[in-house]
C-alpha cells in the first residue's frame, strides 16, 4: 500500500470534526492507525482493527523535539468490496488528492509520496500544473494572475476558451463541482468587467463568465455542501466567517484584460455574421 507522510505545522481547523472520520475509517476499514506528535515530542502508535472493535495497547517512544509531524495509514478492507486488489484508478486518485494536499497546505508543510517530496510549495505552484499542461496545445502561453489575498483566501484566474471552468478547495476539500465559494469570486470578476460592455450589446454576465477560469483555496467556518462527496459547497456567503474582495490589480492583470477582449472580439464576430445573413436575406 502506498504512503502519504506530512512533516511540519498543520492548520488547525475547527470545522474537522474526528468523530466522523473515525466513523468513516470504521465502515470502510479494516485494519488502521494514526501516529501523532502533538505533544512533548512523544509519538503514539494505536492499532485499530476488526472495524476499530479492537484497539491495541498504544506504542509510545521518544523522539527529537524539533520533530512535529502526523501521519495516518490503513488497509482497505477489499474483501468487503469483492475486491483482491486496489485499482490503478483507485490508486491514480489517491495520488492527485496527494497533489491537491500539496498545494492547499502551502510551505509550513511537506508532502512526500512513498519517500519523494513533492515539489509543489504553494498553490501557485499547483494552479501552475493545470496551466502548463493546458498551454502545451496553444501557440501562446495565457497569462495568469495569483494572488493571495488573505490568510483564507487564495484566488488565480485564467482564460478559459469559451467554457468556464474551476478547480477549487474549501478546507483542503476538492469541491469538483465548484459552489457558493467560486460563485463569490467569478462574481466580482465578471461584474467588474460588464462594466466595460457596450450596454446594447446583447452580451450578459454569464458569457462573460464562459471566458474564464478560475482557482480558489479557501477556509471556510463549518461549510456545508451538498452531499457527502462534498463537490458542492452550499454554505451562504454571508456564513464564510471571511471576505474576499477582488482587489484592483486583479482587474488590471493580463488575465482580465484578455477575458475582456476575447469577449470584445467574438461580440464583433456575432455582428458581422449578422450583417451578412441580413444581407443574403
């Protein structure tokens, strides 16, 4: 099985609430255990088994005071899923979530992966990731504009072409199918730049939206989604516990200028399919 070890200062987070997780671990897991340094350098090794009907006697040993790390492994329990092995695309999975670790955690903590550090420090570095890969099919890199903006938030937005699309976090939680969160933020953007549409345009927000492309990592107090895959996030914006206001040099990034003209020259093309279809008519 593989390994996912984290070394270094974690954020505490009210909203994790262990009771379930454990819950979790006792539905789909055999056999686990969870080793922690959080108190006087002294790490704590319970064995959990026969879904956690068994807990062995904790192993407790001494070790450097300038260590501080937390680490949790387990062994799926494949019989209970008439399975004798764990997929690759099972396995593929768990490696992107390490990924996703990686880049939500930020510097205070490393990630490795069966021994090898990853080298993403920040979600820059993650956001950067998607980005490359995307640029390898156009002739011109986009221009992407990161910023964080507080201790809760961290935003990157992008040109999307003509598709609207979203990678975002709450919690370290990859919410897949976006939420109140990435609303909050595409909001702002898209708003901001209608201010600069032809008002007799028959150009709305939501085209504006199709334009880009956005990256969100934010902490969110006790967030709420829509079920338990947690794709949505559903919490009101006024329930964040913080804000996020888009700041003017995001306005005026490269990223923004180019959603605005993109926009400006499709617009352009609409009116002239027009005039041609009016005149064969």
């Amino acid at each position: 099985m593989e390994e996912v070890r984290m070394q270094g200062n974690l954020v505490n987070d009210e909203s994790l609430n262990v009771k379930r997780m454990l819950l979790l671990l006792k539905r789909n897991f055999k056999t686990f255990y969870c080793s922690a340094n959080a108190f006087k350098a002294i790490p704590i090794r319970p064995v959990f088994s026969n879904n956690m009907g068994t807990k062995s006697e904790p192993v407790i040993s001494k070790c450097k005071e300038s260590e501080n790390w937390s680490k949790v492994s387990f062994k799926p329990d494949l019989a209970k899923f008439n399975m004798t092995y764990v997929e690759d695309d099972v396995v593929a999975l768990m490696k992107k979530r390490v990924f996703d670790l990686a880049g939500c955690v930020g510097k205070s903590v490393k990630v490795e992966l069966n021994g090898t550090q990853f080298p993403i420090k920040s979600f820059t570095d993650y956001d950067n990731l998607y980005l490359e890969s995307a640029a390898k099919s156009k002739p011109d890199k986009p221009g992407s504009y990161h910023v964080k903006v507080n201790d809760r938030w961290e935003i990157c937005m992008n040109l999307s072409d003509r598709q609207f699309q979203q990678v975002s976090f709450v919690n370290s939680i990859a919410t897949t199918k976006d939420g109140t969160h990435v609303d909050y933020i595409t909001n702002q953007i898209t708003n901001h730049i209608m201010n600069f549409v032809d008002k007799n345009a028959n150009i709305k927000a939501h085209n504006v939206k199709n334009y880009l492309w956005v990256f969100v990592n934010a902490l969110i107090d006790n967030p709420t989604f829509d079920s338990q895959t947690k794709e949505i996030l559903t919490v009101r914006e006024s329930s964040f516990g913080s804000k996020c206001e888009v700041s003017q040099d995001v306005y005026e990034s490269n990223s923004c200028l180019r959603v605005h003209e993109s926009r400006r020259s499709r617009r352009g093309l609409i009116i002239r399919k027009q005039k041609k279809q009016k005149k064969r008519s």
